[in-house]
C-alpha cells in the first residue's frame, strides 16, 4: 500500500453539515477500496482561483490516506460521479 495526499473541493451552496456529510462519503469510498484514512483536513470555505462548474468558492478537504495503486482510479471515479464534488486532486507521497 501506497501513501497518498488528496484534495478535495465541494460546492459552496451546500451547507455546512451538508459538506461534513460529503467528506464523509469521500472518507467511505477510501475504505471501500481498501484504503485506510491517517488524517483528515477541513480546511472550511475558500475562494477559487478561477471559476469551476459557475462557482466562485468550495469548500476544501485533505485527506491523507494509505491504498493499494488500483484503488486510486476507483476512488477518483466514485468522486466524479458525485455531482456535489467540484475537484479532485490526489498525488502520491
């Protein structure tokens, strides 16, 4: 199993509660492809450098997790088919 860093932006017209419930999922979908989370980040609202999907601000989430490589396309493809997660950035550490 690889360590892994991943950044995560999720739409700003969510709530607060809303967003934590949306880490979680991101959390959820790390295990189920057999990772395990070593730490975890909200680092709460922030504005974008530019525009992405007509939203000026997210809500950005680090994640620090170890998974085996196979999973990192499984996890990156369950964050795209998530309609609230703006980005997805995950790289090796």
């Amino acid at each position: 199993m690889n360590n892994y860093e991943g950044i995560f932006i999720v739409k700003p017209d969510l709530k607060e509660e809303e967003a934590a419930a949306c880490f979680k999922t991101i959390n959820d979908i790390t295990l189920k492809n057999g990772g395990s989370v070593k730490k975890e980040e909200p680092w709460g609202k922030r504005s974008l450098a530019y525009k992405l999907k007509k939203a000026k601000e997210g809500y950005y989430y680090k994640l620090d997790f170890a998974a085996p490589p196979d999973a990192i396309e499984k996890i990156e493809a369950a964050c795209k088919l998530n309609a609230d997660i703006l980005r997805t950035m995950i790289t090796k550490r």
